[in-house]
C-alpha cells in the first residue's frame, strides 16, 4: 500500500519470465531501470533548434540476498545453453506498482537478456548481495 501521496519501494513487485520460465528471485532489495534513447537534434537555418528522443530500450538492474541458488541457477543454465549451442530466447519481465489511489500499474518489459554482474562475495556473517543487469527492447504498459 502506497504510503501517503508517494511510492516507496516496497509499491512494486517484480516477476522475471526467463527464457525457461519463472525465476523466483529472493529477497529483492532494489530495482532500477532507465530508458535508453537515441538523442536527434536538428538545427534549422531560421536558428530554431529541434530535438527528439528515440526509444532504444530499457536497462536496469536488481539488486538482491542471496536466499537460494534460482539466480546462479538461472545464470547457469543460459551459460549451458550458449556453450552447447543451443538458441537462447528473451525474457519479460513484469513490474506491478500499487500506486496512491489504489489502482495498481503493469509495466511488461519485452525482450528481456540478462548478465549476473555480481554473483557475490561471501564474508563472515554479513550477507551475499547479487547483482543481476537487464536490457529490455521495449517498456509498455498493460
């Protein structure tokens, strides 16, 4: 439930669709996505300056405790897959904010590839933070 008139992090939940089916991600402590754009600027000889942004896709990341083996699993697997030969597909990923008037928004991003640009570090009794990186061809609302 949305806190007030703003989100807090805890308003989205994340659901990954990879190649193989669901990855439960445990213990998701952060998500991050940005818009990727291809800047066009056009300068007229008037001295008027135009601009546009073209959509080129997503990128983002989360960040999460380990809790089980699903993300090195999920790593592995398309790791597997590529060294055999195998035709490796895209994911989607589905993010669901509980916004403040209580009405929830569905983002699908499509066309989802994946890197594990942190598997972890392990030390004593703190925990082990992954880190797993995304690129989306597309964002759309549904």
């Amino acid at each position: 439930m949305p806190f007030n008139s703003f989100n807090v992090g805890s308003d989205c939940q994340l659901v990954v669709m990879g190649p193989s089916g669901r990855v439960d991600l445990s213990y998701v402590t952060g998500f991050d996505a940005s818009q990727i754009t291809l800047p066009v600027r056009v300068d007229r000889l008037d001295g008027v300056q135009l601009g546009a942004e073209l959509p080129k896709g997503w990128t983002g990341s989360f960040t999460l405790e380990r809790g089980s083996s699903a993300v090195d699993d999920f790593i592995a697997g398309i790791e597997a897959a590529y060294q055999s030969g195998r035709a490796i597909g895209a994911g989607t990923i589905y993010q669901y904010v509980n916004e403040p008037d209580g009405s929830v928004s569905t983002y699908q991003f499509s066309g989802a590839v994946f890197k594990l640009s942190s598997a972890g570090g392990y030390r004593g009794d703190a925990p082990v933070t992954q880190k797993l990186e995304f690129f989306a061809s597309s964002r759309v609302r549904v």
